[in-house]
C-alpha cells in the first residue's frame, strides 16, 4: 500500500467494524455446516485495552477492564466465571494498573502488574505509561493469582544474582506451566532510544514451572532465533510446548502490548526453538510470530507478505507454513487461535482496516457475524478464544454507540449440531494467546508505518 494510500484510510478507519461466527465440523460424515450461537453480555470493559483474553472449558474468562479513574482511567486485571466479573487487581503487587492474559482450569491466572516502584532505568516495559494509564514509568512484574492472592513471577537472574526489573507472563497451561517474557540485565543494544523507546535491557521468552507441587516457580531462559536478543513466549499447550516470537527492541507496541518487533515465529519443543519460516516479509510492518498453538502441534499466526506489502495469517504444520488469505476484496487477515480440530479463529481487514472475525477451516475462509441473532444487542468485534465447548469469548460493542465496549460469551446453540460438532472447537484452542486481540488499533499500526516510508 501506498504512503499516500495508507494515509488516506487512517481518516476514514471505522471503529473495529467486525463479526463473529464459528463453522461447523464434520457432522456424521456430512459436508460442514454452520453453527449459529446465543449471545450473552458479559458486561462493560471500558475504552480498548480493555477486554477479555482467554475463556476455559469450565467457564473462566481472564481479562482487562479500563475503568474511568483520574484523567485517562486506570487498568484492573480482572476474571469472569457464570457472568459475575471479579476484580483481582487488588491488594495484588500495590500497583495500580494490571492485566490478567491468562487462566486455566484451576483458576489460576497470570498476567502483569505494576509493583508501586519507580522503574530503576525510567523503562515503560508494560506500557501502561504509553496507554495514558499511569503518567511515571513503574516497574512492571508477571505475576500469577490464585485463592485470591497474587504472587510475583521470577525473573531471570545473572551470575551476580541481580534479577531483571520488569516481565509479562501470558499463558499458563493446566499443569501450571506459564510462559511470557523476562527483562535480563544486558543492555540491549537493539533499542531505538528516546524519545522513540525507554526501553533498555534485553528480554528473553521464558517459562515458569514448578519442579515439586510445593516449591516455588522457577523461570528458564527459553532459546531465541538467529541470535536474536529479544522474544516473548505467547501461547503454552498442554504438553508444555510454547509458541511466539523472537527479534529486536522497539517502541511499546498498542497492538501487542510488548516492546518486541518480532522477525521470526517460534514454537518450543522443549529448549529447542524451530523457526517456523514467513509469507516473505521480513516482519517490520506488523511482524512475524506466532499467536496459538494445540496440542497436535498446529501452530497459528501472523507473517509479513512480500516486500511488507501487507500481513496475513499463517498455520504451521509438518514444517511447512500455509497462507491464510482474507476475505475476497480484503487485504489482511490475521490468525488468532487454533483448535485440536484445526479450526482456526482470526480477522480479516480491508484497505481501510475495518475487522471482520473469520474462520479458516479446510483451507475455507468465513466471514462470521451472520451467526448470532439479528436482534442481539452486541455487534461482536473480536473472537479472543474457544474453549473444549466451542464457546467464544471477546470484544462487543453495544449497537447504537461508537464506544461502549462490553465483554461476550457466545455459546453454540445445541439445537443445530450434534454433540460432537458442537464441541469442534476442542481443548487447545482455550489455551490460545490471546494476545494479538490487544486493542487492534490497526490505524496505528498503519501510521506507524506511513513514517517509515
């Protein structure tokens, strides 16, 4: 797309104009059909971040909620279980904003949260300074909550014992195995620098497990690519394989909440880190990295095209990486999770980056929102995860308004499908990353890099 092109449809950006809607699996050896759901209200989030993130088979969803506090608002990591939101911010780390990216089964639930301390080196490695949430830089810790109290993830540590400042943990599967990303004590020499980045040590994938149910976490360093200095590990399966992204330092990103420009996707089997290619960009439009994973080792996300034209979708089987198209007439699309049955949740975007959610399935690309009643007071805007059920969960925007943003559940109706295909979503698509239904301020991501050419 052309600068001049590129700058004409950032006035013209509708405010995430998307759909929702699942296809169906083989039902009793016939052809797929589609699978209509009933919608249900899960409340406010408040103004983008604020969403949910990953819903579990029992019903958990982990979230973000943006409430209307002091000048810009402030941002409370919070869970939802039978339509109740629960505010677990709080005593929490004494900071005051947090995110919860992840649960599981067990309800226990990772994210990050500031800990009340000023940022030894001025880093915003949250990024709730950049989001307008807190006006000082504070230290940023991953944490996990569980029976009410949260607890500090470690960070790794040098020969000296001097732990890094600052870390995010976004997935954790059901044997508690959590993966995110940890600041080191190396000054990383890939960051842009003021005023473009504050930021200043490097930042590795990592994963949290506990080698006895009664110690304490510990982090391993996971392996980057090609030397790359920085990563983060986005997704976890139930075997323990992770999935993400390696590359440089950069400037927060609104769009992914990290401060990583990824230029390769990586899945983990074990400390073994395997390069899952690109669609033929070199990942400084919106990147290269992976976004979900399942257990049968199918692994999604998003590539640059060639010559960073545009950005879609990819699924990664077998070692071999296939493109995801978008809709007829689109330009983008982009992978959000995957099913043990290969269904594939994402987006797809025109020249103007309005959003419609879609499903790939079979090579099959569906726009979705035709499936949920006509009369239903939500028009859905992002699919963040399925669960075992096939239930999705994400961001609503309440018809008639240009900003009052709520939180969904959308539940198969059973009616239309048999049990086996109402339940196609499988198990591992609830562990997937939800993080790239941060936000999409695709508008950003546009202007971002409209000053590049």
């Amino acid at each position: 797309m052309k600068r001049s092109t590129l700058k004409t449809t950032l006035s013209r950006i509708a405010p995430f104009a998307l759909s929702l809607a699942v296809f169906g699996g083989r039902v009793l050896g016939q052809e797929p059909g589609p699978i209509r759901y009933s919608v249900t209200d899960l409340g406010p989030v408040g103004p983008p971040p604020g969403q949910p993130f990953v819903l579990t088979t029992n019903g958990f969803v982990s979230g973000q909620v943006i409430l209307a506090e002091g000048a810009n608002g402030v941002s409370h990591a919070v869970v939802w279980h039978r339509g109740a939101m629960k505010d677990i911010s709080a005593p929490g780390l004494r900071g005051v904003n947090s995110a919860a990216f992840g649960v599981n089964t067990w309800e226990q639930i990772v994210g990050e949260t500031e800990n009340g301390k000023l940022d030894p080196r001025g880093e915003d490695f949250c990024g709730f300074k950049t989001q307008g949430f807190s006006n000082q830089a504070i230290s940023c810790l991953p944490f996990v909550w569980q029976n009410g109290v949260m607890s500090a993830l470690p960070t790794l540590r040098d020969k000296y014992d001097h732990s890094g400042n600052n870390g995010q943990a976004w997935q954790i599967n059901t044997f508690g195995v959590a993966v995110g990303s940890s600041e080191n004590t190396i000054p990383d020499s890939t960051c842009p620098g003021l005023p473009s980045s504050p930021q200043v040590y490097e930042f590795k994938p990592v994963v949290w497990f506990k080698p006895f149910f009664w110690a304490k976490p510990v982090v391993d360093e996971l392996k980057t690519v090609s030397g790359d200095p920085d990563g983060v590990a986005l997704a976890v399966n139930e075997k323990g394989e992770a999935a993400g992204g390696t590359g440089s330092c950069g400037p927060f990103s609104t769009i992914t909440l990290t401060n990583l420009v990824s230029l390769h996707a990586v899945v983990w089997q074990g400390s073994k880190p395997i390069d899952l290619g690109n669609l033929g960009g070199d990942g400084h439009f919106a990147g290269i990295y992976a976004t979900g994973l399942n257990d049968v080792r199918q692994v999604v996300g998003v590539s640059d095209t060639t010559g960073d034209a545009s950005f879609h979708g990819f699924l990664w089987q077998d070692g071999h990486m296939s493109d995801l198209q978008p809709l007829p007439g689109d330009s983008y699309s982009y992978a959000t999770a995957i099913s043990d049955k290969g269904q594939v949740t994402g987006l797809s975007l025109d020249a103007n980056f309005n959003l419609r959610a879609v499903l790939w399935h079979n090579g099959n690309v569906t726009n979705l929102n035709d499936l949920v009643p006509a009369d239903t007071a939500l028009f859905l805007q992002t699919a963040c995860s399925i669960n075992g059920l096939g239930q999705i969960t994400g961001i609503a925007l309440a018809k008639g308004t240009t900003n009052d943003y709520h939180a969904y559940l959308a539940t198969p109706i059973i009616s239309d499908v048999n049990s086996d295909s109402a339940t196609a979503g499988g198990e591992g698509a609830s562990k997937e990353n939800a993080k790239t239904l941060q936000q999409w301020r695709f508008g950003r991501l546009a202007s971002q890099r409209s000053k590049t050419e």
